[in-house]
C-alpha cells in the first residue's frame, strides 16, 4: 500500500503528463486542421507511448526521490543531476523511436538529438513544479516540527513548575506528622496527614496545561497552607480577600501556588515575626485580578542576602501568554515592606 503522503504526488504526477498529452493532441489536430497533414494523426499512438514512457521514467524518479527523503538523505543537487541523466538518455531514444515509423533509408545520427529544446521542456517542467512540491512540503514539515517541539517544550516547561514543589516542604510536612505522632497529637497528625494528602493530590493530578476552576486552586492552597501553619504557627497570617463571584471561573493550574510559595520563602521565613499573605480575586474590566501580597522586607532586603526575588515567575509569565497570549499580563511590584503580584487575565467560564 502506498504511503498517504505519496498517494496525493502520484495523482498530479499522472494529471501533469496527462495534459502533456493533451497539448500534444492539441498540436496534432491543428496540424490536420490548418495544414491538412492528414497523415499526422498517425502518430497520436506514437505520442502516447512516448508521454506513457516519460511518466514513467519520472514515476522512478519520484519513487526515488521519496525513498531518499524518508531516509533523510534527500539532496536537491542530487535529484537535479539525476533528472538532468534521464533527460540526456530519454531525449535521444525517443527520437530513435520515433525514427522507426519513419522507415528512413539512411540513419542520421543528429536526428537523436533533433527538438532536443522542446522534447526538454515537459523535463523542465516537471523537475520544477516537483522541486517546488518537495521545497513547499520541507517548509510545512519544519513548521509542524517547530510547532510541535514548541508545543513540547512548553508541556516540559509546564511539567517543571508542576514539580516546583520544594522537596524540603514535604519533607518538613512529613517530620511534622511524625512529631505530631509522637506527641500523641494523633487527631491533628491525621488532619495534617489528611492536608498534605489533599494538597500533593491537586498538584501531581492537575495536568499542567489545564484550566482549573479557582475554588479549585484556592483549596489546595488552603491546605498548602495549614502544613506551613503547623510549621511556622503565629508567624504566618493570611488574609483572604476573594470575591465569591470570582471562584467558579477558570485559571491555569498551579498558577498561584508558586507565588504563596515565593511570599512564605521570602517574607514568613526571613522575619522573626513573621508575615502577612494577602490573597485577593475580583471581576475588573472584563477580566479576573488575582493578587499576592506580603509585608516581608521586599525587594532591597531580598537582594542583600542575596537571593532572587522569586521562583516561577517567569514560567508564569510564559504560560499565561502561552495559554492566553497578550490578553493577559502578569506584574511584579516591590515596594518598601512587601511583594505584590498581580495577575489579569480573561475571564474563562460562567461564574456560578
């Protein structure tokens, strides 16, 4: 069976000497017709072998040229020089062939090579509207490869901020449940337990291209952060200011989570009293503000030690242009005591 691609070649292959034929048939009657060369028709047979056998012969090339080209080892300069051969081998046995009607009773060498121009010309043809096929497919076949390891290399980098999570956390989460265990605090040991489980779950089933409801999203950063809480106790305050009409629209997963993240890694830990963290939704202007916010030192004192002013930034960034383009926009704002983040994007969804 033939490869789907070659099927759709084959067709305009066969259209292409088809026409030649045609044109040749054309050329005749107008011989017949204007000049009266009655014994012209004679020879339609003969021209229809003689386009049959050119089909053919570039049919081979075609094949050939398919062959090479799924091995990737097609070379344009190769093709090139091998329809120029064919060319200079069928050009002169065709016209033998057509000598043999002809019953000459002596033989010309130069008639080999007599309408070599014009017998050339359907090569030509063919060789370049074929080169152009082959150019044009490579250019689609390049784009689709770009598209597709574009689109790759995006669920690689989607993946790697799905696996952000700071091993320490977990880490830190389990001994905390040991100590809990230990202490027989069995009741909270099975609600952090139960808090972690919850949060690992949302985070490892979200697939990182998806769209998640922001109820969704918000409740797995309300267990994120009742393990931190067990950790960092009166230290961290949260202030939640979201409205209720906000929580059933859609937004990438994990988009906020590495932003928490950043604000207890740099603001909660950092100080010996701790931080607030600030987590607003509203419905503005068409579009869905998520904010993060922290009175921790800010920027100057984060560079002092320094540290970078956060992880996952950019690769929020590239997935919400990734996901939404320029209609959305992500903005970072370092102030005197604090980070605030501000994320817009289209709304996606009906609010409930």
């Amino acid at each position: 069976m033939l490869h789907s691609e070659l099927k759709p070649l084959l067709r305009y292959h066969c259209l292409f000497w088809c026409i030649i034929f045609a044109l040749s048939v054309f050329s005749w009657c107008l011989d017949y017709l204007i000049w009266g060369k009655a014994e012209a028709l004679r020879y339609l047979g003969i021209s229809f072998v003689s386009d049959l056998s050119a089909m053919l012969v570039t049919g081979a090339l075609l094949f050939w040229s398919q062959y090479k080209i799924n091995l990737h080892n097609f070379a344009i300069w190769h093709f090139v020089f091998s329809a120029l051969l064919l060319t200079c081998i069928y050009v002169p046995m065709e016209n033998a062939f057509w000598l043999i009607p002809m019953k000459e009773e002596k033989f010309d060498p130069r008639f080999l090579l007599s309408n070599l121009d014009s017998n050339t010309l359907a090569f030509f043809v063919w060789t370049a509207l074929y080169l152009a096929y082959i150019l044009n497919q490579q250019r689609h076949f390049r784009l689709a490869e770009s598209a597709r390891l574009s689109h790759k290399i995006q669920q690689l980098e989607l993946q790697a901020l799905r696996h952000q999570l700071n091993p320490h956390f977990t880490f830190n989460a389990l001994n905390s449940v040991c100590a809990l265990i230990e202490a027989e605090r069995f009741d909270d040991a099975e609600l952090m337990s139960e808090q972690l489980a919850s949060f690992l779950r949302y985070s490892l089933s979200s697939s990182p291209d998806s769209l998640v409801k922001l109820a969704d999203e918000l409740a797995a950063i309300e267990a994120y952060l009742a393990l931190q809480k067990t950790r960092f106790g009166n230290k961290l305050k949260v202030d939640w200011k979201i409205d209720h009409n906000t929580r059933q629209h859609l937004i990438p997963a994990l988009l906020l989570q590495p932003l928490v993240e950043n604000a207890i890694k740099y603001a909660v830990a950092t100080q010996q009293q701790g931080a607030t963290i600030t987590i607003a939704g509203q419905k503005h202007n068409g579009q869905l503000c998520l904010q993060v916010e922290d009175d921790g030192p800010g920027e100057s004192a984060i560079k002092q030690q320094g540290q970078s002013s956060g992880v996952g930034l950019s690769n929020i960034q590239n997935r919400l242009s990734q996901h939404f383009g320029n209609a959305a926009s992500l903005v970072v704002e370092a102030r005197q005591h604090g980070f605030l983040v501000c994320i817009q994007l289209p709304l996606q969804g009906a609010a409930g």
